[in-house]
C-alpha cells in the first residue's frame, strides 16, 4: 500500500479548518430582519446620487441589512415609470429630471450587501395640494381620472393629510383604481432587481370615505338600490374592507406571476393594548385578513409608541395571528414620535422587547431621524453588535 502523501494530507487539514470556521461563523450569525425606511429627499429636493450612496453606507455601517426606499410619493413614480406616462404623460416626478432615482438606490445597496424594497409609501393616495404643478391644482392623475376621486358622505374630496397640507385619494373600490395600481406595483417587479415591494396606505384616510358614484353604485347593485350607510355602520365598513382584502390578493398574485421569488410585504397599523383592532375600526385596514388570506409575506406592523406601553401593543398586535403565522410579523419602531427623541435607553428597551415576543426583527422609522439625531453610530456599537442577515435571505424562511 502507498503511504500517505504529507501534501495532500496538509492540503485536506487546511480545507477542513476553513469550512469548520465557515460553518461556526454560519452558525454564530444572527438572523433578524434589520429595516430602515428612506426618504431621499431634502425638503421639497431630491439627494443627488452621492447622497444616496451616502445614505446606504451609513445605513450599512449601522448594520442594518433592508432598506425601504421610497417609491412611490404623493401621486408620482420616483422611477421612469412607461405604465404610469401611459396614463398622465409623466414619466416621473418632474423634479428627477432625467434621473431614474429607484434604480439608483438600488445600485448603491446592492454595492453594500444590502437588500432594498421598493416602498410604495402613498398607496391609494393619488396627489398632494403641497405640489404646484401649473394646469393640475390635482395632479395629472385626476386630470384624466376625475372619477377616481375618493369622496366623504358630504361629498368632498379633500382629506388633512395629518401633517400638511391636504391628500387627494383614489376611490379605493373602484375597479379601474385597483387595476391602476396593481399594474404600477407590478411594473416594479418587471423592470427592478429589488428583493421585494413593501405596498403601504392600502387603507382608508377615514371612515368617512367611499361615497364617490362608481363606489356608490357597486354597493347599490349588491344591496337592493340601497344607497351607502353612515360612515360607521358595521355591514358598510365590512363592504369596504372585503374590496381592499380583494386589492391586497390581485395586488400581491401579479406581483408572484412576475417575480414568484420576490418578497410582497405592507406597513399597516396597530394602536391597541387590548382586544382592539385599531387598524380595521379606524382605517378599514384588515391586515390580519391578508395573513390569513396568503396574500403578504410580511408586514411590517407601525407601532409608534414608548416601550411603556410597546409591551402591551406587541401583545395585542399579535391576537388573532396563528401560531404558524407568526414568522410574517414585524415590529415597526420609531425613535421620535411627533417631536420627542426617545432616549438610547429607550430605542434599546423597543429592540429588547422585540426580540423578546419572538419577532424575527424590526424596522424603523427613519433614516432621517437616526441620522439627525447622531444615532448611527449608536445602532453600530450597541444595537447591532453582531451582523445579522435577513430572515428572507435564510434557508429556513417560509414563503406562501
């Protein structure tokens, strides 16, 4: 018998050292979702693309691992969108120019390992009256769509935005506003190499919202020429939410056809500390009807409190949810609610008590927010001591 060669032998020890260390490093690491909405803008004036380089090294030096980037904003694409000139003339933002600022946030994230969502912020909402835009008081939308406006029993179509200004809506029910914008989401999955596409504000601004004609006459041709109820009334705001459940299922099944692998996730809301379910009673938002219906792999639940009372939302947010369905949950966190910055201590108690109800990680809100306030470096040293990667991108996440 040949004896050993003392190459081979020391060739075999060295591969086997590095896959021992590649496995115990695989082991040691962390899987959490670690997500941060972005903004990119500065005022009314988009970041340059050094910016946005900036913003996703900074983010990555923080160590977070997904990025919510800002997509759709205020009734227009902030990327060369053909779908949407089709229907308004505009291919994005007139204020982007030439640039197509989507696929430029893409490229600097994905340089930084970072995973990127296409977050389509404003939903159903079609135009805000802060833009001047000479010739559209209501945006090029609803100058060709003036039947897509969403109206209040009394008839008018304006709704507070709750910071400034006043939002113009689409009437969420209407056939043709669905198709409108589950065609806008899909685009995105067609033409950007993004992991997944976060739809956001798939609710109503109030109860007080449904009454334009297309709307009142769907409810009437189901209901005996009934005419639509007070805002309140229970079989009414059921009637609303079942359309919106229907948006959330074709919404998310043209978005598998053209990418199955790509991850279709929401940022609803959730205020109660008890039996409550404040996104539904307020906002006509059954988002624990899209889990149950498969038709999200995630959300991102905004719960924009202090850890006093975060506990108890955790809690409550998480009623109803099968146990077998907990995977999709996430918390949705915030540094400074309104004007008040929460202390270090604080943002640590949100993250802690987080990870202690089982969530499989967080998002918060904002980049803009951590980066003002000098919290990066806070979030590098003593949030995110140790790498993480991305529920979605381990083998053991479960996908519909």
């Amino acid at each position: 018998m040949a004896s050993p060669n003392p190459g081979s032998f020391r060739r075999l020890l060295f591969f086997g050292q590095i896959l021992l260390v590649a496995s115990t490093q695989l082991m040691s690491q962390q899987v959490e979702l670690r997500g941060i909405w972005m903004t990119p803008r500065r005022g009314d004036e988009f970041w340059s693309k050094q910016e946005i380089a900036q913003a996703m090294e900074r983010t990555r030096e923080a160590g977070f691992n997904t990025v919510y980037f800002l997509a759709w904003s205020r009734g227009w694409p902030l990327w060369r969108s053909e779908f949407f000139q089709t229907e308004t003339g505009y291919l994005t933002d007139p204020r982007a120019g030439d640039r197509d600022i989507l696929q430029e946030a893409i490229e600097e994230a994905h340089a930084r390992g970072l995973d990127i969502e296409a977050w389509m912020e404003y939903g159903f909402v079609g135009w805000w009256d802060g833009y001047q835009l000479e010739g559209y008081p209501k945006g090029p939308l609803f100058a060709k769509h003036p039947e897509w406006l969403a109206r209040r029993s009394d008839g008018s179509d304006e709704f507070i935005s709750g910071h400034v200004g006043t939002f113009y809506w689409m009437a969420h029910s209407q056939p043709a506003v669905q198709r409108f914008l589950v065609e806008l989401h899909t685009e995105i999955a067609r033409k950007y190499e993004v992991e997944g596409i976060e739809l956001d504000r798939i609710r109503y601004p109030r109860l007080d919202c449904g009454y334009d004609s297309v709307t009142v006459s769907m409810y009437r041709a189901s209901h005996q020429g009934a005419h639509p109820p007070a805002p309140d009334d229970s079989a009414w705001m059921r009637w609303r939410a079942d359309r919106l459940l229907e948006f959330h299922k074709a919404a998310f099944a043209s978005i598998k056809r053209e990418r199955p692998g790509i991850i279709v996730s929401n940022a609803p809301g959730h205020y109660s500390t008890g039996a409550g379910y404040s996104a539904y009673e307020d906002y006509l938002q059954d988002w624990k009807g899209w889990i149950r219906g498969g038709s999200v792999d995630a959300v991102q639940v905004q719960m924009y409190v202090a850890p006093e009372e975060f506990r108890d939302v955790v809690r409550s947010m998480m009623r109803g949810i099968r146990v077998e369905d907990r995977f999709r949950l996430f918390a949705g966190l915030v540094v400074k609610p309104s004007e008040k910055l929460f202390s270090r201590e604080q943002i640590r108690e949100l993250v802690s008590i987080s990870r202690g109800a089982g969530l499989d990680g967080y998002a918060f809100w904002f980049y803009n927010d951590i980066r003002d306030n000098g919290l990066l470096p806070f979030f590098r040293d003593e949030i995110h001591k140790m790498k993480a990667v991305s529920p979605f991108r381990s083998a053991d996440f479960k996908k519909p």
